[in-house]
C-alpha cells in the first residue's frame, strides 16, 4: 500500500472542500456554491439546509443566484424557496 502524498490528497475536490471545512473559516454558504460547481449535489443541499438554519445572506438571493442554477429542478430547492 501507497502512501498518499500531500498532492495527491487534494487532487479530487471534495477532499479540498472536507479539508478547508474543516478550518470553520468559510460560511457554509460557500460551501453550498462549491459542491454545486463539482457535482455534489447532495452536498450542496445538506450546506443551504445549514445556511437556511443560520440565516445567511445567500439565502436572500436563492432565487437569482445563478452559480444555483443546477438545483433549480430539484423539489429541494423549491422547499427553500417557500419557506
């Protein structure tokens, strides 16, 4: 077995997402636009979930911010939208 290198640790970028999370430096509404940007949408919505719960401004522009385009189809996004 291999040891994994410093690089090779951030070559996939949900690993880079977990590692700066980690740090608490970033709103989770960051993270949200993050996941969405690499695929993870299930992510993606665990983070507007956590920024519905403490009120961050994105969810102010849920409806016009288009890096959320993406979600737009999913019934969980229309769940945030009419609370």
């Amino acid at each position: 077995m291999r040891n994994v290198s410093r690089i090779d640790s951030f070559s996939h970028p949900a690993l880079l997402y977990g590692r700066i999370e980690a740090r608490k430096s970033y709103g989770p509404e960051f993270f949200a636009i993050g996941y969405v940007a690499i695929g993870r949408k299930d992510l993606a919505f665990d983070k507007l979930e956590q920024a519905y719960s403490e009120r961050t401004w994105i969810m102010n522009l849920l409806k016009v911010e288009p890096r959320l385009d993406s979600l737009r189809s999913d019934p969980r996004f229309a769940d945030l939208l009419q609370r």
